[in-house]
C-alpha cells in the first residue's frame, strides 16, 4: 500500500495590529464638548401679520386705480371740452355761412313785406296774409320786425325821418308814427325803424 503524498504546509495568516486600549479621558474635556440640541418646532403664521399685509396691499392697490381713475377722467374732461368747443366753432361757421347765403334772400323779403305794407287791405286781404306768411319765413331764419310800440324816440333802433307837431308840449320827442317797419337779427338792428317824431309847436 502507497503512503498519501505530503499536504503542504499553508503560509502563516499575519497577525492584526494590535488594538490600542481606550485612553481615559480627562473630566473637563468631557464637559466641554458640546451637547447637541434639539432644532425649536416650526412657529406658526402671525394671522395679524397676514391680515396687515392683505391690508397693505389693498391699499396700495386701491391708489394705483385712484390715480388711472383720475387722469381718466382728466382725459376725458379735456377730450369733451376739446368736442365742445369744435361744435360751438362749427355751429358759429354754419350759422355765419347761411347768414351770408340768406342775408340776400331776407332783404328781398323784406322789400316785397314794404310793398306790401303800403297797400293795405287790397285784394280782399289776400297781400295781408301774404305778408303775415312771409313774417313768419322771416322769423324762421332768425331775422324778425321790430315792434310798434309808443314811447320816446330811441336812436339805438329807430331813425327820424320827420316830424310832427305835437298837440302837447309833453309829447314833445316822442314817436307819432312809423314810416317803414325795422328788422333785427337777434339783438343786431339790420334796419332800423324810420318814425316821424313828435315836435314842440
């Protein structure tokens, strides 16, 4: 019988190092180290803070749409003084364009109304009425008959064509009768009333 063949020798496992021993401390090196603390809980939201920003922003919000308010209607105020002042400026053109279409139209009127006013009643009093219809285009157009009335002569409206004696030295300058009818536009005398006066004897 054979003999087993050797079994070879394993090398030597090294040794761990050897561990060193805890050193000791000394006592006041363990009392300086600090003592971890705990991180404080989470405070909870101020509501008057809250409140108080809401507030503020308001606020602040509320003055921006006070001021766009404001110079809106600036803007405004100065857009609609501008359109008022173009209408009165276009209304004053007009009324001076048909004046000066008109005026012609009106004088010749006003000739044909003299005509016909020194011949009263003719025609079954077809002219009068003729003539009353013509005063009322007249006054359409702006332009109207100074009134008949009694009284002191008035320059401003009235011209002297004449006199008469006046039966009483207190008539004396007063109107005793209209010779032609005036007209006016407005308060503009565009022909005055001719009138005979009342003279002192």
């Amino acid at each position: 019988m054979s003999t087993p063949p050797p079994v070879p020798a394993l090398p030597p496992v090294p040794s761990a190092p050897p561990v060193p021993s805890a050193v000791p401390m000394p006592p006041e090196a363990v009392a300086a180290e600090p003592v971890p603390q705990a991180a404080p809980p989470p405070s909870s939201p101020d509501p008057f803070a809250i409140v108080a920003d809401a507030v503020d922003g308001l606020r602040e919000e509320m003055a921006a749409l006070g001021d766009q308010f404001r110079r809106r209607l600036l803007n405004d105020r100065e857009g609609r003084r501008g359109l008022d002042e173009l209408r009165a400026e276009l209304d004053h053109t007009r009324k001076a364009a048909e004046g000066r279409l008109m005026q012609p139209l009106l004088y010749d009127l006003v000739l044909l109304l003299d005509r016909i006013d020194r011949h009263p009643g003719i025609d079954g009093g077809f002219a009068d009425s003729v003539g009353a219809e013509l005063l009322t285009v007249l006054e359409k157009y702006g332009m109207t008959r100074i009134p008949v009335a009694a009284g002191r002569f008035d320059p401003g409206h009235q011209e002297a064509v004449g006199t008469v004696p006046a039966p009483r030295p207190e008539l004396a300058g007063e109107v005793a009768e209209v010779v032609r009818h005036g007209y006016r536009v407005g308060e503009r005398v565009v022909r005055p009333q001719q009138v005979r006066v009342h003279a002192a004897p």
